[in-house]
C-alpha cells in the first residue's frame, strides 16, 4: 500500500516538536533554581547641631515687671449729713496731716452744745448744793449719789454736742496729695459721702507678682534695684510678700518700698525689677533652643552620651547680649541648636558639632 507523501510529513513534524518539548524540560529541570530577591530599607537617622556647655557661677537674679503705686490713698467722707460751705485746699496740693479738706454747715449743732453746756451747768449747781445738805444731815447720801449720775450724763450729752459739731469739719487722715476734689460748695453730703481723695506717695510701691518657682527665693528686708520707663533708677527694700497666691494667676503679690519724699516720682509708672538672690550653677544658652514638651513646661532638648534627645526643664534667672542663662541642665551637656523642632525625645540622632567660626560671620 502507497502512503501518503502528506501525511508522511505530517507525521515527521509532530515528532520533531515532541523532542524540542522533551529537551527543554529536562534542561529546565536540571538548571539551577533562581536566587530570591532581597530589598533593604536603610533607616535614616535624622541630624541635629549641637554646641557644648559648662555650667557656670552666676549671680542668680529675677527680672521682673511691675508697676508703681501709691503707699495709700483715702476718700475723706462725711460724717454728718449737711451742706459744703467750703472747701479750702486746691487738688495738687500737699496737705499735712490734720488740714481741712471740706467744711459742712453748722446748722443748729452749736445750739445744741450750748444748751447741753447749760444743763451741765445746772446740774453741776444742783449737785454743789446736796453735797452741802448731806454734810449737814438734811439729805440722805443716796440722794447725792443720784445727783451725781444726773451730772454724768449732762457732761455726756456735751461731749456728743461736741463730737457732733467738730464732725462738720473733715481733715486729712495722714499726709500726702489733695488728689482729687468730689464735693463742691453746695453740694450735700450725706454720711459716708466723699468730699475729696488724700494720696499718700511716700514711700512709692513698686508692686511684682512672684512665680511659685520663685517666692521661695526672696524674703522681706530684701534689696532690689528699679528702672521706670520714665528713665528714673532706684533703690528700695521688700517690704511685703503676699503669703497666699492668687487662685487665678498663682502669683504671689509683692511690694517694694522707695522712698519719695519729695513727690517726685509718679504712681502707675510701669518698672523693670532686677533681684538678686546670691549665686548659682547655670549655664548661657541662646534663647532660641527654649521650647515647650507635651505639658507646657519650658526646657531644653540636649543630647546624651549615646546621641539620644533628651528634655531638661529649665528656669531662667537672667538674661544678657549673649543668651538665657538658666539652671536645670547637666552641668556639661549638649544643647541642640538646630533640628530640635524635628526630633523627639527619645530619638537616637546623628549629631555634628557648630560650626563657631560659620556662626560667628
């Protein structure tokens, strides 16, 4: 039989794609097997500036602001109701102790004293005349003592006459300023109304509010140096700190005393009050590196011996053209100067020292 020259073809093909197959899978199978591929993320350690600090002996001081005030100041009021007939004193004056300030009209008090002083009399010549007639037997001793009491109270009712009478006329409590003028001739006072405003300026206060970190490092008798920014420089003494804070602020009130007498410094006069309080450990720090952790305290981030942040909480004393100087840090420590925005604490860093001499240009 007579084959078929196509299907002898056919048949060949076949065959020869059946051994490429079989070839290349028994080399697949017998190539090495393919190495898996290992990526690796390099972590970045974030760089930060530092510059080295050595605590140093500072005079520990408190700078601090207040504001000047007067020593006291008092409406003179009316102790009786009456018209003003006149009122003496300019405002601006200095007035002593005792001057009149206003007068009230009279009115019938000096008839009342007068007649007050007429029933003294009186009786006084009533009792005269018992005591003779008790010497003589003609009255009991009882009846002297009861002229005695009726004695007592005519003396009684003068005095009240008097009081009543001198209340018209109202004087300064202390020395120091007619500051204000209230009531005019005319007006009507009633008790208890003003007249005018006595100011006493010496000693001027300076009055400063004390942080709880700070009143414990000051005590009465202390001295203190004051700068008004009216350009006068002065000297004073502490003569109260307050011994309760304030529930708001938490802030002690304090008060310096300057002597003034000769008025010439001003009340209400804003004042920059430098205190010191002996020496301490401390180190010059640029202000810019304060910062504030989670809890608002004010510190600084400076590094460890392992390179690692770390957060001090710090106290300013002073301040010059150089920097802070604050107290809280290790005495030899690292303070982060730049990149401390962008570091936690807790994070290891690569650090690299200030360049001075870049700075310094």
């Amino acid at each position: 039989m007579k084959i078929n020259s196509s299907y002898l073809f056919a048949g060949a093909a076949v065959i020869a794609i059946a051994l490429w197959f079989l070839v290349n899978s028994k080399e697949a199978s017998n190539a090495p097997p393919r190495a898996k591929t290992t990526v690796t993320v390099e972590q970045t350690v974030p760089s930060v500036v530092y510059e080295d600090r050595v605590a140093q002996t500072h005079k520990n001081s408190f700078k601090l602001f207040g504001r000047s005030e007067a020593n006291r100041e008092v409406d003179v009021k009316a102790k009786t109701a009456g018209l003003v007939i006149a009122a003496p004193v300019t405002e601006g004056r200095r007035v002593a102790k005792g001057t009149v300030i206003c007068r009230q009209d009279v009115d019938a008090r000096q008839a009342v004293l007068d007649q007050a002083l007429a029933v003294l009399k009186s009786r006084e010549a009533d009792l005269n005349a018992t005591r003779v007639l008790v010497e003589k037997g003609f009255k009991s001793a009882i009846q002297m003592d009861a002229e005695k009491a009726a004695v007592d109270g005519a003396r009684a009712s003068v005095k009240q006459a008097e009081i009543e009478l001198d209340n018209v006329t109202m004087r300064a409590p202390f020395g120091g300023v007619y500051e204000k003028q209230v009531a005019e001739i005319g007006d009507y006072l009633a008790p208890g109304q003003p007249c005018g405003r006595i100011v006493d300026m010496n000693p001027l206060i300076v009055a400063i509010d004390l942080t709880e970190s700070q009143v414990g490092f000051i005590k009465v008798g202390q001295e203190a140096n004051i700068e008004l920014v009216t350009g006068e420089k002065l000297s004073g003494k502490i003569r109260f700190i307050e011994s309760k804070a304030n529930a708001s602020t938490r802030t002690f009130r304090t008060e310096i005393a300057v002597p003034n007498s000769k008025y010439t410094l001003k009340g209400g006069v804003t004042a920059t009050v430098s205190i010191q309080t002996g020496t301490a450990m401390a180190h010059n720090i640029p202000s810019k590196v304060l910062t504030l952790d989670d809890a608002g305290n004010v510190g600084v981030r400076y590094l460890d011996y392992d390179d690692v942040v770390r957060f001090a909480n710090v106290t300013v004393i002073d301040e010059d053209a150089m920097g802070v100087w604050v107290t809280g840090l290790p005495d030899t420590t690292r303070i982060i100067t730049q990149g401390q925005d962008f570091v936690a604490v807790g994070t290891k860093t690569k650090p690299s020292l200030a360049d001075y001499k870049a700075m310094g240009e």
